[in-house]
C-alpha cells in the first residue's frame, strides 16, 4: 500500500461524502416543501369538513354524498341497571 493509494482512496471516500451530503440536504428541503403541501391541505380538508357538518348538520346522513359519515348517537357503556339492585 503506498501513500499515493491512500490518498487516492481518501480523496474518492471524501468525494463521495460530500455527494452523499448534498443529496441529504435536497431530500430534506423535498421533505420540507412535501409536509407543507400536506398540511396545506389536511387544513383544507378539515375547514370543508366542518363547513358540510356545520351546513347539513353532524347526524344528518346527505353528509355521505361527500365521503363523511354521519355521527352517531352515543349511547352508556355502562350497562343501565333497575333502582335498587347492586350489580356488584
């Protein structure tokens, strides 16, 4: 193994470093301009949704027209027992 060798191999696995770093630096300025997109229109999304919901109202079911589903009643989880009896 000669000096010159070793510089060679330095000088190439630096070379590929700095490639290596450029291209992580365009990959996280993409997934910056990426994610801004998305919540861009995930608040679009939920504005429209709230506009159909406040509009037709939550429970009514023309809300399914617009791919939404209607809200449901909510109904105890607790089982209702007759007065006077323990369940326990």
């Amino acid at each position: 193994m000669t000096e010159e060798k070793l510089r060679s191999m330095r000088a190439e696995l630096e070379q590929s470093r700095e490639e290596y770093e450029k291209t992580l630096a365009k990959a996280r300025q993409l997934q910056e301009a990426y994610m801004q997109v998305e919540n861009k229109i995930s608040e679009t999304l939920s504005r429209f949704k709230t506009m159909l919901y406040g509009f037709f109202g939550k429970k009514n079911r023309v809300v399914m027209d617009f791919g939404l589903k209607p809200w449901k009643e909510r109904s105890s989880s607790k089982a209702k027992t007759p007065e006077g009896t323990d369940k326990s």
